[in-house]
C-alpha cells in the first residue's frame, strides 16, 4: 500500500528537516541579502557600500567620417594603428530586413579613435567615449572647390538605430555626442557639414537648439553690432570646446567657430561670429546648460 512519507517516516523526523532547510534558508539570507555577497571562485565580494563619487565610464559618443573606401578602411581600423567601436558602410549589408553594423572593439575597451581632444573639461577623449566610423570619402577638390560626400540614407539610419541603442545602454547625455571636428577643432574636419546632425537630433540623437529660441536671440541682437569676443570664447567654452577667453579673434578662435558652424549652421562655417551663430550658440545654453 501506498503510503506518504510524512506517515512513513514519522512526523518529527518531517519536522526537523523542516526546521533544517528554513535554517539554511535565513542562513543563505542573511550571507547573500544582508552583505550582497557575490560568489568570485576564490573569494567573495560585498558591495553593500556603494561610493556616491562614480561616473559611468563612457560618457561620450563621437562620429567620424573614415576618409577611405570601405576596403581601406577597414583595413585601417582593424591594423595595429587606429581603431573605432564601430565601422558603418556606405550601403551597409542587410539580414533578416535589419542592417548590420561591423563591431571592431568591445565598447567596455578602449578604441584610439579620438586622439588629442578635448570636451567639457575633459581630455583624451579614446578613455571616455564610443566611436563610430562611418564609410565616407570627405571632401575632394574639383576646380579648387571641396566637394563634399553625401552620407547615404541607408547608412544614416544604421548609425541612428546604432546611437539610440548606445546612447540609451550608456546614459550618454545630448550635449555629449559630438563630431570629430568639435572635440578636435583645426586637426580634425570629420564627420563634415553634410553630416546630418539635425536628422540625429529629431532622433532623439545629439543636441539641437530650438527654432523659437534662437529666433528670439537674433531679434535681441544687432546684425551688424560688435562681437564681444571673450563673452564668445567664454560661451563656445562653456558649450564644451577648448579655446582660450582671450577676448582676441585669433585662428583659435576662428577655427573653433568653424567646427561649431559645421555642426549647428553647416550652410555656412566661414568661421566668421556673425549674429546667427551667436544667437545659435545662445539657445544651446539656454537649452542645455541652464
Ligand atoms: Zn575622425
């Protein structure tokens, strides 16, 4: 006959083992709740203090443009020299209806794409960041005119589907996905003023001044009225790009206008402050460093 083991064994046999199991239960409790102990092989971990001094690692995304066919360079960025995150093609290939980005190094490792640079503060951007490499030649000179590579929309929309994900995984603030060029005005031109930065920004991608606001800076302000040059450098600074407070137009200063221009104003990056892009620099802080 068919007996269950309560009956079987007894009841206070039952029991015990009851009492024994809730005891190894409060026990595993009380070891792995309490102090969150993390098992290592070796040894354990106890992260129950947890420091209030601590910044993800990567806080920065930055876009580039490779200058190359996609042979070169993908020849370029897996060699020992440089090397991205990511490399997006011009016409990149396609499975399953999504497109494929090429991953060539770990975002949790370093990629030396950045070289000397410099955002808000912080330099050598390669320790901070996530690069992407988009396929693209940049300008060619035709009758002393640069010609510049159009990015196609196929490749836009991997690099936008790219960056939410990023930006998303790693909390990257807007005002911290930039271009080559901002990070490294003068040495760098990358991704160039047909990158679509606008499109991003509608995205969700990237910064981007609002209309309104910008409208209501150029109204308060002269056409033709006199630059203050130091104001200019203190706020290109304040935005995040390296240049001196001066209060003198020199290259610096200029090249920095330019590499802001092909950014926010791409239909003209004379390097010149004119009233728009001062208005246009105006509405960015208003919008994020206010
Ligand atoms: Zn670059």
């Amino acid at each position: 006959m068919a007996t269950s083991g309560a009956v079987k064994f007894g009841l206070p046999f039952s029991g015990r083992r009851y009492i024994y199991i809730l005891a190894v239960a409060v026990l595993a409790f009380l070891i792995s709740g309490c102090h969150s102990l993390k098992d290592r092989g070796d040894y354990w971990v106890d992260d129950t203090h947890r420091a209030l001094g601590a910044e993800p690692r990567i806080q920065f995304l930055v876009f580039h443009y490779t200058a190359e066919d996609f042979p070169s360079s993908l020849n370029i960025l897996t060699g020992e020299n440089v090397s991205a995150h990511y490399l997006v093609d011009t016409d990149p290939d396609i499975q399953s209806g999504k497109a494929i980005v090429l991953q060539l190094v770990p975002e949790n490792m370093r990629a030396w794409h950045a070289g000397a640079s410099f955002w808000r503060g912080r330099i050598n951007l390669n320790d901070t960041s996530v690069g992407v490499e988009i396929v693209n030649q940049g300008p060619s000179k035709v009758n002393g005119v640069s010609h510049w590579q159009p990015f196609t929309d196929n490749q836009i929309a991997l690099v936008i589907a790219l960056s939410r994900d990023i930006i998303e995984r790693n909390q990257i603030a807007a005002i911290n996905v930039v271009g080559h060029s901002d990070i490294s005005p003068g040495r760098k031109i990358d991704p160039g003023p047909l990158f679509p930065w606008k499109k991003l920004a509608d995205a969700g991608i990237g910064a981007w001044p609002d209309s309104p606001t910008v409208e209501r800076y150029l109204a308060k302000r002269q056409l033709h009225s006199a630059v203050d040059v130091k104001q200019l450098q203190n706020n290109l600074n304040r935005y995040g790009y390296q240049v001196s407070d001066s209060g003198v137009m020199d290259n610096q200063t200029r090249t920095v206008i330019k590499a802001f221009q092909m950014h926010f104003r791409p239909a003209n990056y004379s390097g010149e402050a004119d009233a728009e892009t001062l208005a246009i620099l105006d509405a960015l802080l208003e919008k994020y460093k206010s």
